[in-house]
C-alpha cells in the first residue's frame, strides 16, 4: 500500500482486482471519515491518474460523466429534486425509494437501486449554470466514495414502520448552500458540515488536479510576466484586474466556473484572502 502525506495520517491507496483505486482512511467513532485537504488532493489525483493520466500532465477538463458512469460504475439520472429548486444532487446508497418532483411540483416516489447521481433538471436546462452542474456532478462521487458506509441499510432489521427512515437513508441531499461553498470555510462544527467539505473539496480536486492546476496557473502567471507570489503579497486592488483574466482562463481550461478556479487558486495558497473576497464580490 501506498501511504499519502504523512504515515500518521492513516490514508492509504491500493489497487483492486477491479483496477479502480480503493481508499481506506481514519474515522471517528460514527463512521465520519478524517481526511485532510493534503489526502483529498492526493486520492483525487490518484484517481485522475487511473481514469486519464493525461490529464495530469496537459491541463484540461475532466470528462466527468464518462468517470462516473465508466470508472466508477455509477448511474447518473436527472429529476426534478426539490419543489423550489435548493437541491441541485442527490446519491442513492440503497435500494429503495426517493422522493421527487413532477413538472407541477407534486411530490412523488421513486423506486431507485443504490448507486444513481441525481442532478436537478435546472441545471441541465440552464446553459449560465453549466459549471455549477458540472461541479455537482463531481460533488456526489465524493460522498459515494468517502461516505457510503455511513448509509448502509441491514435489511434484515427494517420493517414496515421503518419505511420513513428508510426513505431519508437510501439517498443524500444536497443543497445549493453545500456545492461549490463549502471549501471557502476551514472548521465546521456539525458533522453534516463536515462530509460536505469533503465532498465540496473532492469535487474541486478532481476537476482541478492540483499538479495539472498548479502547472496552468504558472504557466498564465509567466505568460503575463506575473510572479507566481504576487497575488499573496502585492496589494488586492493593484491584482484584482490581473488576476482576474488569469481566472477566468483557468475556468475554460478546466470547464469549471470561474468561483470554483478561483477558489482553487485560493486554497493552493496562489491568491490572498483580501483577494479572494474581491473575486467573490463580483
């Protein structure tokens, strides 16, 4: 096995019989799993690196539904998921039944096998949220991968009166609030909060490799004749211009929204807190 970051971390690789890298990690004694942004990024490329390893070397999109659909073996559906379209995923861990909506917003059932992707029809009808959809998409592998053990129903002790809270274990919900936002923050006092920086930061890790990433904003940054420290030490106004364009060309070369490039910048340490809360302003 491989060990990733350091050997206290408890994080390892190994490779299946299936071929698709497996992951065991640390947990606490609910089942959350303790996982660093250094041992996301470092299964997030493993992955990368078994599914396409070109892309770890020539910056470009991830072709997500093919990893899903493909790699992982997953079923990818869209449904209306909410009645006022704040649910943008869903997985399902179990079989069993969902609750969506119809086209009137009446609620109804679903009967669903473990392992769909869900993605809210809203965001496939809207071309302006093409990159909130695609980081959606990359969102609910993450708790597929670091989380599905959380949801396991024993059948054997269901029964007829469980039929409530069965609905609720079969899948996840997530919300607008959760995809794509969650990486800004550093602690977070529910666990709920927690499995969804962690799939939030898995999602930006696998769209965004951190070695393809970090060779393609260098490489905008001498383009421009930018020092790679610049946006962490020169003064916000005097780089907001600056590294604005270079945002902007890392989210078309990695098909992702420009909040989400920059948040990846951010988090690598490229863009200064005063910074990052210009871009985001805008």
């Amino acid at each position: 096995m491989i060990a990733s970051g350091s050997e206290s971390s408890k994080f390892w690789m190994k490779a299946r019989k299936d071929s698709i890298i497996d992951i065991d990690f640390r947990k606490k004694a609910n089942g959350l799993p303790i996982l660093s942004k250094v041992d996301i990024d470092v299964y997030a490329e493993a992955l990368v690196s078994d599914f396409k390893p070109e892309l770890l070397k020539i910056p470009g999109p991830m072709p997500i539904e093919e990893f899903i659909e493909l790699y992982l073996n997953l079923k990818v559906d869209y449904k209306n998921l909410s009645d006022d379209g704040n649910t943008l995923g869903m997985i399902t861990f179990n079989d069993g039944y969902v609750e969506v909506y119809d086209d009137r917003n009446n609620k109804e059932l679903l009967e669903v096998e473990a392992g769909t992707i869900f993605i809210d029809n809203a965001l496939i009808d809207d071309e302006y949220q093409h990159g909130r959809c695609r980081f959606t998409f990359a969102h609910e592998p993450g708790h597929w991968i670091f989380h599905r053990h959380m949801y396991t129903i024993n059948k054997k002790q269901t029964s007829l009166f469980d039929f409530d809270h069965e609905i609720q274990t079969v899948c996840h919900k997530c919300l607008k609030k959760h995809v794509g936002h969650m990486s800004k923050q550093n602690y977070f006092s529910t666990d709920e909060d927690w499995r969804e920086w962690q799939a939030d930061y898995f999602a930006s890790a696998l769209l965004m490799p951190k070695k393809s990433f970090k060779v393609a904003v260098e490489d905008c940054m001498s383009k421009q004749k930018i020092s790679v420290d610049a946006f962490r030490v020169k003064s916000p106004g005097e780089m907001f211009f600056p590294s604005r364009q270079i945002i902007v060309n890392l989210a078309q070369l990695f098909d992702v929204s420009n909040q989400a490039a920059a948040l990846r910048m951010y988090k690598l340490g490229y863009i200064s807190d005063q910074l990052i809360s210009l871009q985001q302003a805008i």
